[in-house]
C-alpha cells in the first residue's frame, strides 16, 4: 500500500471543494453533539451504524449537508468512533475525548469506494464536478498493480488544497541483498543517532534554527487586531515560517534515508518510547522528529527491497556478548567466554 499526495491547481472552482469541507466540519460538530447527548440521557454511547443511519435521513432534509458524499459522512461517523475508542484505552493517561472543531478550518474528508472518478489530462471528478491536480509523479508508472483504495480531500492552514490518494501495490518487495552490511542505529538527543561503526549522523535542528524568525513572527500575529486583514496576513506568515521547518526536515530525512539504505542492506533500531521521551524533553524531541523520520525510512527500505529491524527497548544489548551470546550484569563476560566487554563493542 502506498500513498501519493498531489496539489490541486489555484482555481475559483476550488471554493466548491472548501464548501464541502465547511459542510464536513458541521456534520462532524453534530455527530459529537449526538455522542454528547446520547450518553447524558441514556448513560451508554452511541452506536456507530445507528449514528450513520440517523445522519443519512437528516441528509433528505439538510440540502447543505448534501454536499458532501455519503461516502464522506460515513468516514466521518468512523472517525469519531476510532477516536472514542482511543479514548476508552487510553483515559488512565489523561487522554482527552474528541471534541468540536472550528468548521472554518476543518482539514479533511475521505471517499472510499465511489463519489470520485479519475479522468484524463490529470483531472478528478468529485461529485459532479472537475477539478485539475498537479500530476508530479504518475501513479500507474510508480507501482505495477494499481488499486485506488481511498482519495482524500486535505486543506491547509493556508488554504491550499491537496488530493491525498492510496493504492495498493498488489504485492511486498523482495528483500535484496547488495551490500552484505547489517547496521544497528541507537538515538540520541546531542547528536541523531549513532551507528554501530561507531559514526554519527548530527541532526541540523531546523526548529532551533528558526526559532527567533518563529518568535518575530507569533508577536507580529498577537500584535494585530483580531478579524482583521493584517491579522490574517501575520497568520498566514506564522503557518509559511512553521511549514518552512517541516519542509527542510521532511528533504533532509529522505536524504538521509536514501544514504542509509545505499549503505546497509538491513538497518536495526530500537522501539522507543517516542511520546514518554516528548514528556521528558519536549521541543527537543520534536524538533528531531524520530518518528517521522522512521516512517520515511520505513518507506524507502520497502521500496528498494531492503529490511529495516525494530528491536525490543527491554532487550539487554549491553548486556549481551558479541563472541557467545551470554547475556551476564559484570563488565566480562565470565560465565560465558571471558572475553571482555570492550571487546563488544
């Protein structure tokens, strides 16, 4: 499975796209509203196939609400049920139930079998009518088997729209054995990560670079009057310096994860725990950006046929002896081999 993201050109016929966002966003307020009620009266939640029969017949008699497909409002109704479900498991660590959002600057709706086609000249019919994408790079000639599997309608924080679409692939990659070499990475917080060869790879940190530009920008924003033309360009100058960060990351970790897997033909890391290591020390590991950087090279391992390894946090590598295998507490391993511990390194 894979996902291909592409712009849609800046059109006036665009507004009918953002009209179709604002309607998502009032039936998803709604839908949360029911929830709301429906646990004050009854003490139980909501059933999700319920919830959507109720949403289809308040569709007769709604026109606005018509706009979106059913297949939106559907994935609508199932998203509130994830994040609900999120939330029962979750509640012990202050997790937080799904709440209203602002309709203004709601993100995005999905279609899943119908209520879009794709046509010739790098165009998509949604509902009925046409919009034009920037066709960067073409799906048929990127995977062999090509199964649309859903197509969804994104909008930014600036007001550009995206055509998010994901495929199946119709099968997984060999794995290719080219360079023989196996690489264990640890992370790090002064520098990225660490290789076994003893290399280090250091992280640019592009939100503490462009922390004082960020900080200019914020007060300028809270400097304006709210509602007015000059707020909203400051808003918008706040999002460019923000998505000016995430660009310069997002280039460096495809690099960076197009050398790596150049080098090693299977590349081991340890499964942190990302979101306690965030409680810990914030913007600093935010900036770095573990996460999203593993997701990358996740990607580009799978599509040149190389293997990338998690390894349990819990697991006693240091511990463990790179002669015997005998996992011993001193610095030698005296039980197993005898061979020191400096020489497991």
């Amino acid at each position: 499975m894979k996902t291909f993201k592409f712009k849609l050109y800046q059109h006036k016929r665009n507004r009918h796209l953002k009209r179709m966002l604002i309607a998502a966003g009032v039936i998803y307020n709604h839908c949360i509203a029911l929830h709301r009620r429906y646990y004050r009266m009854w003490k139980k939640h909501l059933n999700c196939n319920r919830l959507q029969a109720h949403i289809a017949k308040l569709r007769k008699r709604k026109p606005f609400w018509q706009s979106v497909g059913s297949q939106a409002v559907q994935d609508i109704c199932q998203r509130i049920k994830r994040a609900y479900q999120l939330f029962f498991k979750h509640h012990k660590k202050r997790a937080k139930p799904p709440s209203f959002k602002k309709v203004k600057t709601y993100k995005s709706f999905t279609l899943e079998q119908t209520g879009y086609k794709f046509l010739s000249g790098d165009r998509i019919a949604i509902g009925k009518r046409v919009f034009q994408y920037w066709n960067s790079r073409s799906i048929e000639g990127t995977i062999l088997i090509v199964t649309i599997l859903i197509v969804t309608i994104k909008r930014t924080l600036l007001g550009e729209v995206f055509l998010i679409v994901v495929a199946d692939a119709g099968g997984e990659p060999e794995i290719k054995i080219e360079t023989s070499r196996i690489a264990g990475f640890d992370f790090g917080l002064k520098t990225f990560f660490t290789c076994s060869d003893r290399s280090e790879i250091e992280s640019p940190q592009f939100l503490k670079s462009s922390l004082a530009a960020i900080r200019k920008a914020s007060r300028q924003l809270s400097s304006k009057q709210k509602g007015s033309a000059n707020r909203e360009k400051a808003r918008q100058h706040l999002v460019r310096q923000y998505e000016a960060v995430s660009n310069q990351r997002r280039d460096w970790f495809w690099n960076l994860a197009h050398q790596l897997t150049n080098q090693f033909d299977v590349l081991c890391f340890e499964d942190l725990n990302l979101k306690g290591m965030q409680r810990l020390w914030g913007r600093k590991i935010s900036d770095l950006a573990f996460g999203e950087f593993l997701q990358i090279l996740q990607w580009v391992a799978q599509k040149k046929g190389k293997l990338v390894q998690f390894v349990s946090r819990w697991y006693p590598s240091s511990k463990t002896c790179a002669n015997c295998g005998h996992i011993h507490q001193s610095w030698n391993c005296r039980i197993g081999c005898g061979v020191a511990r400096s020489a497991n390194r």
